[in-house]
C-alpha cells in the first residue's frame, strides 16, 4: 500500500507560533489555502480510502484536499504536549535546558504529555488497520508528529534524521519496500515562481 499523508495547512495557532498538541484550533486563512494549493498533487495520487484525525484543523484539511467528507481517527492526532499545549514555540527553543529540541528528536516527552514512544505505536497500529483493508493508495489528513512517526515506524527513518514537515504539504510511504518516496512536498507559491523568473 502506497500511504499518502498530508499535514493540515496554517492553522490560527500556527499564525499565532502556539504549540497545539491535541487542542482544536481551526484552519487561519492561509491554512484554507494551502489545502487547496496541495489538492491536486494529492488528487494526482488517486486515493481509494481517506482517513483524518479527528481534529478539527486535520478534518477541514480532508475535505477540502478530498473534496468530501473524510473518516475520522482519532489515533491519528497529534501528539498530547501536556503542559506545553497552548506555549508560545519561541519560549519554548529558547530554554536553555533544550527540553524542546530533545523532544523533537524522540528523546523527551512534555511534562503531562505523550512520549514519542506512545505516539509512534498509536500511528503504526493505524497504518496497519488501513493497510489491512486492501487499498493500493490511502491518504491520511494528520499532523506534524504523526507524519514523523510514520516516516520513523513504517520507512526505518530516526527522527534526528526528520526534518518537520511544512503546512499544507504531503509526504508519501510505500510500506510494501518501506520505502519514503516524498516528503514535505508543496507546490511552489505563486510570488516564488515569479522571483524565479
């Protein structure tokens, strides 16, 4: 099965440089935008099947990729930050004790959150249960860590080795050769073309 992801475009958190988590903001503008600057690379893809998380930011991404309303699974949420939810990210980078760069690396969990542990199994038993359903091509509206955690679990990647995925991008997994065939891929925005020349 060919898995396609897709990270849910700007939310206002995003806009705001807040730490979600699993909090339910919804999309910013920019984010409705994204999404629908994306749709046609993920529609090239032909998905047979369309999950999301249950988050509200994930869910608007899917149908406006999709066009149509997508299943919603929660196991496919973003990663519980605990006491850091709602955290300006700025703060965050700059305590000196690194706690955030350990985190993003897989060797810390929030305080009060979820370890990299826990949501890397989570999103490996639901890839399984979509894999499990026959489809050749399964697209997946998520999240930032989520898509970590696949690129870690189903294609042997280490997460020092991740970069974070942008908005509104799509990353794809080929999980019968375990193989990342893309990864935070965005179409290019109109302004960048034009300074190209």
């Amino acid at each position: 099965m060919r898995l396609i992801l897709v990270r849910h475009g700007e939310s206002e958190w995003n806009a705001a440089g807040r730490v979600q988590g699993q909090a339910d903001p919804g999309l910013s503008a920019r984010g409705r935008e994204e999404a629908r600057r994306v749709a046609p690379l993920v529609r090239a893809q032909r998905p047979e099947v369309v999950v999301c998380s249950d988050l509200r930011r994930a869910a608007d991404t899917a149908a406006i990729v999709a066009g149509a309303p997508a299943e919603p699974d929660p196991r496919w949420r973003e990663s519980a930050m605990g006491d850091w939810t709602g955290r300006d990210v700025d703060e965050l980078w700059a305590d000196p004790a690194g706690r955030f760069a350990a985190w993003r690396e897989g060797r810390a969990t929030p305080p009060g959150g979820e370890s990299w542990e826990q949501m890397c199994a989570r999103v490996a038993a639901a890839a399984r249960d979509l894999a499990a359903r026959g489809a050749a091509r399964a697209l997946v509206v998520t999240h930032g860590g989520p898509v970590r955690a696949a690129c870690a679990e189903l294609a042997g990647l280490h997460p020092t080795a991740l970069v974070p995925v942008p908005n509104g991008s799509m990353t794809v997994i080929d999980l019968t050769s375990r193989r990342l065939r893309a990864l935070g891929v965005r179409p290019a925005s109109a302004a960048a073309l034009r300074s190209d020349g």
